[in-house]
C-alpha cells in the first residue's frame, strides 16, 4: 500500500514537471522574437536612413529649382 502511494505521489510530481517543462520552448520564441525584433529594427533604421537621404536629394533639387526660376525671373 506504501508503495503505491509513493508512486502515485512520484507520477503526480513527474506529470507536473513535465507540463511546466515549456521553458525550453518559451526561452526558445522568445529568442526568436528577440532576433526578429533586432532584423525589423535594423531594417527600420535603413528605410529612415533612406528617407532621409531622398528627403536631401528633394530639397536640393527643389533649392535648384527656385533657384533657376529666380534666374528666369530676373530677365
């Protein structure tokens, strides 16, 4: 009787461990979203760097602009 007590105890135990056992797997995804995090981070920045750089070659081209109608309304 002993002996199938402990066991059941020892069942119970291991079956609790093993629904808990999702660390693993957790510490997995969250590495995972981490890096996919990093990837869209860095994709981000480069989309802004290549706003910004877009955003320059517009303004000069639209410095150029004002200043050639200028020229063209000074005659």
């Amino acid at each position: 009787m002993t002996k199938s007590i402990a066991l059941s105890l020892v069942l119970a135990a291991s079956l609790g461990l093993a629904a808990c056992s999702g660390g693993a797997e957790n510490a997995a995804n969250d590495a995972a979203n981490a890096a996919d995090n990093a990837s869209n981070a860095a994709d981000n920045a480069m989309n802004a760097a290549l706003n910004a750089a877009d955003n320059a070659s517009n303004a000069a081209d639209n410095a150029a602009n004002a200043a050639h109608n200028a020229a063209s309304n000074a005659l």
